[in-house]
C-alpha cells in the first residue's frame, strides 16, 4: 500500500497486522537526518529484537553495526514495541542510500520491511533570499531560503547574528543588516549571508551656525546642514532659507561680511530621492555694537603749559592708554597700560566723548 503524508510518500507492507512504514527523508550534507519508521505486528507477542541495515551495491544488506562510520553515527531512537526511526548524524554522500528495518518476536521469527525507507544526500549548500534586497521604510520584505532538497527542511532565520521571528514583515530603517538562514535545530549549518537596505527619508535635520555666541556686524558666519538620510544627502540635495526664501544651496554656507539686515529666521532643508524634511529654525540677530574709543583731554600745569591728550580703547581683555603729548607743536605719541596712569601727578579732566575706530582721534 501506499499513504500520503505531509507531501512525502510513506511505504508500508502488510500481512495481516504485521507491517512496517518508513518515510523517505533528504538532508543537506553535514546535518542531521531522522528516517520515521513505525512497526505492527499482532496482540500477543513480545519483539526480542530489532536491527536496521543498508543496502550496498556489492554486499547487498549490511548491518549498520558493520559499517565503518564515527560513534553515533547511526543512531537508533525508537523502542521495542511501535516506534524503530532511525537517526543518522552528520549526513555524509556515502549516508545515501536504502535502509530497511528488522524485528524479532517471541515466535522466533524474523519481519524484513519489504520497501526501505531511503535518504538522499543534498550536496548543495542552504541560500538565502531577501526579497525585495532594497525597499523603502514601510514596504513588505520575504525571506526565503532554498536547501535543494526536493523535501521541506525547517530552517530559521538570524539578522546579524539575532534571531528573527518572522521571515515576512514590513521594513523599518533598523531592520537593515545582513540576513542568513540556519537548519533548525543544527544552526552551524547556515546560508551565506544577504543584504537588506532599507531607504527612507532625511531625519534629524539640522542647522547649525558658527560663531553660535553673539554675532557682530563685519564678521564672518558659516552656516551647516546635516541629517541622516538613506541614500545619503548628496551636496546639492541640502539648501539654506530665511524667512521663506532660498539663499543657497549646497551643505555649507559662508558669509564674510555679514551685516544686520541678514538678521532673520534661517533654515535648512534635506532632501534625497525618498523624501524631504525641513531642520528647525534659527533665529540669528546681527549686533551692530562696537568697541568704543574715549578721547579724555587733560591739562598738566608744569613749568610751560603742556595739554596732554590721551585716549582709552576699552576691550574684554585689558584696558590701554593712548597718550598723544602736544608741546611746543610738536606731537608725540606713547602707548600705556592703564595701571601707569599713577604717573601724572596732577590733571584736569575737562572732556570726554565716545568715538568709533572709524573716526580716528581728535585733538583739542
């Protein structure tokens, strides 16, 4: 007789109730292989014995005790009264061929399986499949894995070396890695590894302004997108705006001599084939101030008039003198620190007016 069960064609022979079906099983070299096997035989009796044997070209059926093969090769893992699979470890090309399945009653009588169970022997290699290999974020991805075995053989299935629980889902950008299917239960016995790129659209956009502190008016400023992006950003796919309009395009921009009508609401925008995304804005205030310069005019009365003139520029990292001495015509100049100024003796302090580095000294 003949059953059908789970695709594979399962042989049987009776007599009666005695009877033995196997199922015919295909492995990949290197793993393991298990040949399903039940025995019947009538109420009653009691098996006394079982053994399995292989059928060779030469030497007909031998006895797997017989056959030169590593311990446990073959492996017995049934019992004495229904179940007689049979077990062959680390499947070698020489594993391929038919095996048959004897037992021995109280009767003393001897039941030969009259239809082997047989084992092929892939000698292709577990691959792999990620289909599509490159998608955008949200699109359906299937993992596939051929072992060339015409029999389905379990397999599971790890990104980067973590188990994945479904070969079928919906991509994210943080399931881009590299995928590889393993015999279930053996998973030494693994594909090569395959690809998945997930694309999507620029995220964490962002614009950023050098000095970021107080900008002054005449100074120079470099503005600077970013992202990240799959593809990435190329050059051309950055642009600057302010207050809704286009300033330039390109990753970096430089201003040499900003003034204050540049002040305003700056942003960037990233854009690749996905998508685009908008940075948030920055605000960037251009400062007119100046470092001032205070002209002070003293008279020192001495044995002849003399009217010193002198002039304090005022910076964040010290405070100097300027003196401009006018005696007889003839001027002079002389640079001081403040601290010196204990040196005139008597003065009067008659002016003082605020100046720019523009307008130079004045003398009165």
């Amino acid at each position: 007789c003949s059953i059908r069960l789970e695709g594979l064609t399962t042989l049987c022979v009776w007599s009666g109730n005695w009877g033995v079906t196997s199922t015919d099983q295909c492995a990949l070299k290197g793993t393991s292989v298990l040949i399903k096997c039940e025995y019947d035989y009538p109420s009653g009796l009691v098996v006394t014995g079982v053994a399995w044997y292989q059928r060779q070209r030469i030497s007909g059926l031998v006895h797997l005790s017989k056959i030169r093969s590593a311990p446990d090769h073959f492996r017995y893992v049934g019992n004495k009264w229904s179940n007689c699979s049979l077990r062959i470890n680390d499947v070698q090309s020489s594993d391929a061929r038919e095996y048959y399945f004897q037992f021995k009653t109280t009767l003393n009588n001897k039941w030969l399986s009259q239809r082997p169970g047989s084992v092929c022997v892939s000698q292709l290699e577990l691959t792999a499949f990620v289909e599509p290999s490159t998608v955008t974020e949200g699109d359906c991805v299937n993992l596939a894995c051929v072992s060339g075995c015409p029999s389905h053989v379990d397999v599971v299935w790890f990104k980067d070396g973590q188990p994945v629980a479904n070969p079928i889902f919906q991509a994210r950008r943080e399931d881009a890695g590299r995928y590889y299917c393993a015999v279930q239960g053996q998973e030494m016995i693994r594909s090569a590894s395959v690809a998945l790129n997930v694309q999507y659209a620029p995220r964490k956009v962002s614009l950023s302004v050098s000095p970021s502190s107080e900008v002054l008016k005449g100074s120079a400023v470099t503005f600077t997108c970013s992202s990240d992006a799959n593809p990435t950003v190329t050059h051309n796919g950055y642009s600057l705006h302010k207050d809704g309009h286009l300033i330039s395009s390109g990753a970096n921009h430089s201003i040499s001599d900003i003034q204050p009508s540049y002040s305003g609401l700056f942003w960037c925008q990233a854009r690749n084939t996905v998508g685009e995304t908008n940075s948030t804005e920055v605000l960037l205030t251009i400062s007119a101030k100046n470092h001032g310069l205070y002209l002070l005019t003293v008279i020192c009365f001495t044995f002849k008039m003399t009217i010193l003139h002198f002039c304090i520029q005022h910076s964040t990292s010290d405070i100097n003198l300027m003196f401009v001495f006018k005696t007889r015509g003839v001027r002079s100049v002389v640079h001081e620190d403040i601290r010196n100024m204990a040196q005139i003796n008597m003065f009067t302090l008659t002016n003082i007016y605020k100046t720019t580095k523009e307008s130079g000294f004045q003398y009165y």
